[in-house]
C-alpha cells in the first residue's frame, strides 16, 4: 500500500506530462468541399415529407448530413429560386461555423425568393458554374417541377466540366396540391387549375405531335389546344426528370426522409475528394489515464491519513 501511494502520484504526474506534450497519430484523410444549393420555389411548401414540407425536411436532411461530416470538411450554403441560385455562405471548415451554417440553413424560407418561377435546368446550370468556381461539389436539392413548363426544346444541357456532386430530390410520388400564399405571407388555400401555366410558352416551333392535337391549324393555331388544361397546378417529385439533368449522378429520395448516412455514401461516389494529413491528438487519452491514476492513488491513501492532523 505504502509504496503503491509513492508511485501513483509520480505515474499521475508523468502522464499529465506526456499529455500536455501533445502527442498524436499522423494520417490522411479524404474531406470533400461541398456548395448546397436548395430550391426554395412555391412547389417546395407541399407538405409530403411524412407530414412536413418539402423544404422542412430538406432542411433537417442537411443539418443532420453536416452534423455528421469530419472536422476539416468545408461546406457551403445558398438558394434557388427563378433560374439563378445565390451563394449565402462560400465553403467554411464545419466545426469552427457549424452554428453558422446550421442557423443560416434554418433560415431558408420561400419568401426569400425574388421571383415565383422556378427553371429548373437553368438553375441547376447556374449551380453547377458556381460550384465550379468555389472548387466545390454540389447537392442540389429540388422537387423538379419547372414553372413554367419546359419549352418544346427541353432543358438547357450542361456541356462544361462538372464540380461532381448529387441531386437531392425531394418530394413524394403522388401529385398533392401546393398551398398559396398572400402578399403578408399568410396561408390562403392551394393553386388552383386557372393559377397557373399548364404548357410551355407558345414561342418557337411548336411540338411535333401538334397536328394531332385538337384545334390544330397550320397558319392560325399551329401549337393546337390540348395544352390549355393539365395539372401543373399540383405537384409530385419528377424523379425521371432530375435522373435525366443529373445523368449518371443522381440520388432521388422517394417520399421518406433519407439519413445522412446515405446521403454521405452517394456524395462519396460522385464526388471528388481532396486527401489532407490529420493529427489525431493523443492528449485526452492521457490526460484522462493520468486522473484515473489520481484518482486510485487517493482511494490508496488510507482514510485516516488524509485527515488533517492538529
């Protein structure tokens, strides 16, 4: 016992040395810099995410998928809305800003688009160019409804060099209708057939199936009728159209929320990583053996030693 209460507190004190020394393991890791761009248009508030809104579950999707990712990693944040998407925050290391960046993703909210359309391909082109500027990938989240509908040529294709990245789609498979707003923000209702654009703007050559459209005429109506009615006016998640904008890279989520786990994995396979040299510091470890070795020295120490004598 007694020699056990001299060497304790000397092991004690060697350790607390050893762990204010700083040692550590050296490494490499693989950190990917990422640019989140979310859709922030009308069709994200139909609420079809396991009760919540598209843009709600988005939100807790990403908060939870940055939460999770290493110390090192830097990530980005901003909105789309129109056809252009702004950058709020360019990359930063999420441990030193994740307040930042979590309060700033909290804070997405539709009115903070500067225009009801929402081009899709355009916006996801812009995303993608910025992307590439900030030397990022890109998760794009969207539902991928265009308003308003693609033109007979289709989307704008993106014919440079791609960042690497993901489509995040969101939204559930059946058509469900999306709520309206008025000028105060308050809830009125949901868009009606008569609120909206229900065909491509009728510029250009027309499409090729027109002559067989009712109303068809090849001088005085050479668009036809069939495109005055449809159901753009509700909306379900077009994951066929976000696999044709992403090609090869695209991951669509399909009414349930997807965990950061997977979203992590599909990053990992369609986006570039920069491999950096880590310091796992060993002073914790340490430190903590040398309380522990405290601690056993004092229980050690007999109960009558350890009172004060007169």
């Amino acid at each position: 016992m007694t020699a056990a209460r001299a060497i304790l507190p000397a092991l004690a004190a060697g350790l607390a040395l050893v762990a204010a020394a700083g040692p550590g393991i050296e490494g490499r890791r693989e950190l990917r810099d990422v640019l989140i761009v979310v859709d922030i248009t009308r069709s994200m508030n139909v609420r079809d995410m396991d009760g919540a809104s598209r843009l709600d579950a988005a939100r807790d999707v990403l908060t939870r998928w940055i939460a999770s990712q290493p110390c090192g990693a830097r990530v980005g944040l901003g909105f789309f809305t129109e056809r252009r998407s702004l950058t709020l925050i360019e990359p930063v290391e999420i441990c030193t800003d994740y307040a930042t960046l979590a309060g700033t993703l909290a804070g997405l909210d539709w009115r903070m688009a500067w225009e009801g359309d929402s081009m899709i391909s355009k916006g996801l082109n812009h995303a993608l160019n910025r992307a590439r500027g900030l030397d990022a990938a890109l998760i794009f989240v969207t539902d991928g409804q265009e308003a308003p509908p693609l033109p007979y040529s289709g989307p704008d294709g993106w014919r440079e060099d791609s960042p690497g990245g993901v489509v995040l789609g969101a939204g559930g498979d059946q058509p469900a209708p999306i709520p309206k707003f008025d000028d105060l923000g308050r809830e009125t209702g949901f868009y009606g057939p008569t609120d909206v654009q229900h065909a491509p703007a009728r510029i250009g050559a027309p499409p090729t199936d027109a002559a067989d459209r009712p109303g068809f005429h090849p001088r005085n109506n050479p668009y036809g009728e069939a495109d005055l009615e449809g159901s753009e006016h509700l909306s379900a998640m077009r994951a066929e159209y976000l696999t044709r904008l992403a090609a090869n890279a695209a991951w669509v989520s399909r009414g349930s929320r997807p965990g950061p786990q997977l979203c992590r994995r599909t990053l990992a396979a369609h986006a570039p990583a920069r491999r950096v040299a880590t310091h796992r510091s060993l002073s914790p470890v340490f430190g903590a053996l040398a309380l522990a070795v405290l601690l056993a020295a004092l229980l050690a120490t007999p109960l009558h030693a350890r009172k004060e004598t007169p």
